[in-house]
C-alpha cells in the first residue's frame, strides 16, 4: 500500500462566532493543507497517483477559499469556519472529485490535515 500526499496553502479571515478569546474577533491565518490518498495499484508508469492531477484538484479547492473572509462563504453560514470545519469542507469536496475522476478500486482519500500556524493542525478523516 502506498500513501500519498500533496499540500496547497490560501490565506483567509475568519472569526469564531461565540468564542469568548481573542478568536472571537476577525483575524487571518496563512494555512496549509495536506490531502493524502491511499492506493494498492501503480499506473503502468511506476505511480499511484499523478501528483499534478491530486495538486491541481486540491488548488481548484483551497483557490475558493484564499484572500476571503471565510464567515462570508455560504459553506460557514451555519459552522464556525474553525480549521475542524475546513478539514471537513475539503474532505467532503475532494472526495467528490475523486470519486468523479478515479475509479474508487484504485485510490481512497485517506486523511485531510489543515494547519491555521505551523504549530497547530488538525485531521479529518471518515
């Protein structure tokens, strides 16, 4: 088995509705986002995935995100836009797309890993 992973970062604002910390207010946060895909099978060229086609669909979905204040996006208007929920966001987009464009037998979406500061992160998976 093979895992395999590529990153993209955006930068966005956010605030976290009802926190009583200084998150309460808005702010920004250069994140960074890693999605990492889980394969049995290699193309006849040696790999599992081609890292351009799993980068190119995860930028499609953090360019949506970048230089916006995430609490203006339809996908937060009832979610805090916390670094939680935005693993989740993009866990459930990805999934779309690679159920769209890969056949399921060959690659499974295995972790979504978002970092609000090079310190803290958080994972989603199903």
């Amino acid at each position: 088995m093979w895992l395999i992973s590529t990153e993209s970062h955006f930068s966005a604002a956010h605030q976290l509705r009802g926190y009583q910390g200084e998150c309460g207010g808005v702010h920004g946060h250069n994140f960074k986002v890693r999605v990492t895909v889980e394969t049995n099978k290699l193309e006849s060229v040696g790999f599992g995935v081609d890292f351009r086609e799993l980068k190119l669909t995860l930028q499609n979905l953090t360019n949506k995100l970048d230089h916006k204040n995430l609490n203006e996006l339809p996908e937060f208007k009832n979610v805090n836009p916390t670094a939680e929920n935005i693993a989740k966001l993009i866990w459930e987009d990805l999934k779309r797309k690679i159920r769209d464009s890969i056949p399921k037998e060959k690659v499974k979406l295995k972790e979504v890993r978002v970092w609000e500061s090079d310190t803290n992160s958080v994972a989603y998976s199903d």
